[in-house]
C-alpha cells in the first residue's frame, strides 16, 4: 500500500501539549480504542484493569532515563557550553549532543561542576555529533546523579521539579535518552491490582535514543531513516510470552519502545526468541504483527513515525478520527500527556 507522510498530519493547538505531569500518576485520562471498530470510549487510566482479561500479558520496558543533560563552561574561555549523552562507546568515550556546535570542534575541552567532570571532544561526526571523551575520579553514573538533568524532549519548555515524574515506577535498567512515556501511567499499586487479577508482567529493555524525537521529513515515509537503538529480551520474558499465545491470551505491549523490542525478536511464526541487539524496526500501515495484539500509548506528535506505528494496528483513518476525538473533548499531548489503548 501507498502511504505519504502528510497523511499522518492533524492540527494539535499548542495549548494540548502537556508542560508538566499530573499529581496522580494513573489520574491521568485514557482513551480506549477498539482497533478493528472504531468505537472509542472515554475513561481514566487507573480504569484500565476492566479492559484487560486473566491470561492476557502486559509487556513493559523497563529502560530508566540516565539524567543526560550536561551544563558546563568551555575550557578556558568559560562560556556556556551543553551536552546530551546519547550513545557509550566504551573507555570514557559518548556520543553526544553538544550546544554551541561552532564553538565545540575536535580539541575543545569542558568542564561540568567546577572540575568534577571535564570532556575534551575527540571528534566531529558525519551527523554533526561528537564523540566525547570523559575525564572524572569515582563512578560514573553517579557523577551524573549529582550533576546531570533530565533531557526533556524539546517541546517541553518547563524545568521537572521532581526528576522521578520522567521515570517509570518499574524502571531500572539505565541507559535512555528519553523516557518510555506510556509506562508514566502506571502506579506500583495499579500493577499489583493487575496481576492480582491473573494478567502477567513481563519485561524487555530498549534504551530509548533521542532519535525517536526526530521527524518524518521525507515526503515517502519509506525515504525515513529509522534510527537504531538497543534492546534485550531475557530467556524469561520470552517464555511468558509464548506462554501466554500457546494458552490464547492477548500481547499487550505498554509503549511503542516494548511494542518496536517484541517484533524485533519475532519468529515468523509467531512465538518471541530472547537476546539482545540493535533494532531499528519501522512499523507504519501494512505491516503484519507477529505478536502484539494491543497497545498502550500516548498521543504522538503529527507526521512522526510513532503515529504511523499506532495506525499500523488499526488503521490510519481510524487512529486519525481517535486523535481528532481528543483533542475535542481537550485531552493532554505528548511525553506528559493522556493515555490511548487499542485494542
């Protein structure tokens, strides 16, 4: 089938696309979508136990956001300099982000927290990152603790007060750029009330890059680039899995990241192998999921290739009217926005 990238554009007023998350985690609305019919209803969040059934699986990643957003002072001019962690290439060395480019070339050095953290930029890449290589005393990540910010995606403009409202109640395997905002959702208690009700949990790990934040720019979506990120399956989780489809229980996967994770280690026939590796899977209208039956997601940015993702289970026309729906009756947008099932 034909697809083009304005197909997945709608008109979103600013005033929709939420600057800070609601006090109550699973207070947050959600609205439910019947991928096959249409039919859509209007609920909350901590609703949605009553649309899952004994037997079905919830699949989770369970990735937590390094703190990646570094502010210094270049070396020894002292003016501002930024940089986002993306990728660890071993031996002190990351790919970054870096703010102001012009002035970071190969041989400049920065500086974070009055010398506990220096970096010197060892190279220009072809995408205009650079690789950094990190000077420090003691631990890494818990330098970053101390020094480093969330790296909120470029649409949210106010400071997180608490850092922890951009991470998941079930996160721990470090290592994202960006959270896995579908799970936000979830409160500790509102996941024992679901598997008190016989609806496995079942983890996966894709460290989420900040190229998910990147727009479609070609007219052909087929034209796109799909950035590449890591994940893991474990021997376990695959298990529950295969487990769930042998006995006729339904695949919901929370986030497109658990849903992008589960059909990178599809068999053909439909069963989940474990492992780890770098996926850079794109699913958009007339794709064939091997195993996921549902999905839980926010509401994603126009044109962006998680819309085309959300519309590859039920439809482009259908998922189009959904969001037309809410933003109607005035639901929130984006990383700390409402939630959508399809089902």
């Amino acid at each position: 089938m034909s697809i083009k990238t304005s197909d997945f554009y709608f008109e979103l007023p600013p005033e929709l696309i939420a600057q800070t998350p609601i006090a109550q985690r699973d207070a947050s609305r959600l609205l439910a979508l019947k991928k096959d019919s249409g039919e859509i209803r209007h609920m909350h969040f901590h609703d949605l136990p009553t649309l899952l059934r004994p037997g079905d699986c919830l699949i989770l990643n369970d990735s937590r956001v390094l703190p990646a957003r570094l502010i210094g002072q270049r070396f020894p001019s002292g003016g501002a300099a930024e940089v986002v962690l993306l990728v660890d290439r071993g031996d002190k060395v990351w790919e970054c982000i870096v703010r102001p480019g012009r002035k970071l070339r190969v041989g400049a050095q920065i500086t974070f927290g009055n010398g506990k953290l220096n970096a010197e930029v060892t190279e220009v890449l072809e995408n205009g990152n650079r690789l950094l290589r990190f000077d420090y005393d003691g631990i890494f990540l818990e330098i970053l603790e101390r020094l480093g910010k969330m790296p909120l995606p470029p649409y949210i403009k106010e400071e997180l007060e608490d850092a922890e409202r951009y991470q998941t109640v079930y996160s721990r395997e470090v290592g994202s750029a960006a959270a896995p905002t579908a799970g936000l959702h979830f409160t500790k208690e509102l996941l024992q009330e679901i598997q008190d009700m016989g609806v496995s949990l079942a983890y996966v790990t894709l460290h989420v890059g900040l190229g998910t934040f990147r727009p479609v720019k070609a007219d052909d979506p087929l034209d796109h680039e799909m950035h590449h990120e890591y994940c893991v399956i474990s021997p376990e989780t695959a298990q529950i899995v295969n487990t769930t489809k042998q006995q006729g229980g339904r695949i919901l996967c929370v986030g497109t990241t658990s849903c992008r994770t589960i059909e990178s280690f599809a068999r053909e026939d439909g069963t989940l192998e474990s492992g780890g590796k770098w996926t850079n899977i794109f699913i958009y209208p007339g794709y064939r999921f091997k195993i996921l039956d549902g999905l839980i997601t926010n509401f994603h940015l126009p044109e962006s290739t998680l819309i085309m993702l959300v519309s590859a289970l039920s439809s482009r026309e259908k998922v189009i009217a959904a969001y037309e729906e809410a933003i109607r009756e005035r639901y929130r947008f984006f990383s700390f926005g409402d939630s959508m099932i399809l089902y």
